[in-house]
C-alpha cells in the first residue's frame, strides 16, 4: 500500500477497478474507514489520520487491527497535530504539509527519553544527533550523527534532533520520501510527541501518553502502515 499520483485516464481506471476491493470488505465486514480503503497491503496493523479537509490542521488519528480480511477498530480516535498548511500529496520541503498518501514506519523508532518498551530498535537522542533536510545533502532525509559541538557536512537547517526535549522525547519515523529518496520532496517526517497543540512543519503530533500508546501497539512484524489525508482520498489508496 504506497500512495500514486493519478496522472492519467489508464492510471485513473486502475483506481476505479482497485476500489472494488474496499468496497466488497466494506459489505462484508462493516462501513469503517478501515475496510473502505481499495488497498491495505498485507500488514495486519494500521493507523488512519484524518483531516477534514486538505487544509485542516488537525485530524482524526486511530488504530486498527486486521482479523481475517476485516480491520477492527483498536484505539482512538485521538485529535492529531498535522503540518500549518494542512496536507499535500504533493509536499514540498519547506512548505509545512504534512504528506498525504500511505506509508510505511522505518525500522527505528528515535528518542531523549529511555527506551520505554518499544517493539521496535531504538536510539537514544544525544548531542550531535541530526535530521538532515539540506536537498543538497547525499545525506539529505537520513539520521547522521556527528560529534557534539562540531559543524554539520550540511546546511544547519536541518534538524538537530537534541534540541527539541519535548517533541522528540520518543517518536517514530514514517517512511515518507525514501523509495527512493527525492531532493525536495521532503525530509524528517515524524510521528512525535505534540510540545504546544499546535500546527506542526509537517509531522504529526500526539499528546506524550497518546503517542507512548501508539509506539508500544506498533509492532514491525505485523508491517504497520500509516494513510494520512481526507476520508476521501483515504478510499482511494
């Protein structure tokens, strides 16, 4: 499950004849937004986050579980923090969407705080620990670390992961921009703890508990997803 610009009338068939299969598990296991997606992979955990419009700055975030050919509704919804632009599925670096489309989660899970259970490898922020967001970079939307208090190979742009204590006191990596990574499509794009209720630069934000909820449930053998967008577009993936 991976999102795809429709960019033509063959493409734009696919879809429609792919929508059949949301609609057939939709009849057969009830009408939540879960079984209404054409295409949810062969994961068995899933996380939708759904703005009510594209320029929403919030969104309704929750979990679901597959049982047989049906997805059952775990936890949630939770108000989630999305980019001060809303979302795009064309999202630039910079311009404070958060990307719509569905995603992977990368197989490293990052924070300043202690590991606090999760299933997944995990790292513990330290000094000199970076995001890398310069496009001209050829570490551009990697974790690079350097030792602390030395300059950066890139433009001090880009995130210094040690500064943030509460926003990245743990989260989560969505696999955005990174099959393969593209120069200004976009970089650092986090499921990460909410610092004020407010809009973020493109990440989705929870409260801290909300969030620790998310990060235990997640489990990388069950291959989670996250789709991101309206409910409409959410169909379509």
């Amino acid at each position: 499950m991976r999102w795809v610009i429709a960019l033509s009338l063959p493409v734009l068939l696919c879809a429609a004849a792919a929508s059949g299969g949301g609609d057939a598990r939709a009849s057969t296991c009830g009408a939540n937004l879960a079984n209404q997606i054409a295409d949810t992979g062969s994961g068995t955990q899933l996380i939708t986050v759904v703005a009510a419009r594209r320029r929403s700055t919030t969104g309704s975030l929750r979990l679901w579980r597959r049982s047989g050919e049906c997805w059952l509704a775990v936890d949630g919804p939770w108000t989630a923090h999305l980019g001060r632009n809303g979302v795009s599925a064309t999202k630039r670096e910079g311009d404070k969407t958060t990307p719509a489309g569905a995603f992977g989660i990368q197989p490293v899970m990052y924070g300043l705080g202690p590991n606090p259970g999760v299933r997944y490898r995990y790292h513990r922020i330290v000094c000199g620990d970076w995001w890398v967001e310069d496009v001209r970079s050829p570490f551009y939307n990697r974790f690079h670390h350097v030792p602390c208090g030395t300059k950066p190979p890139f433009r001090i742009t880009s995130e210094d992961m040690s500064r943030s204590p509460i926003s990245y006191r743990y989260l989560a990596v969505i696999d955005y921009n990174t099959h393969p990574i593209v120069p200004g499509r976009g970089s650092g794009i986090f499921l990460h703890v909410s610092a004020s209720g407010d809009p973020t630069l493109g990440c989705v934000s929870l409260t801290r508990a909300q969030l620790v909820t998310v990060l235990l449930w997640l489990d990388q053998a069950a291959s989670p997803d996250i789709v991101i967008g309206t409910a409409a577009t959410i169909r379509a993936y």
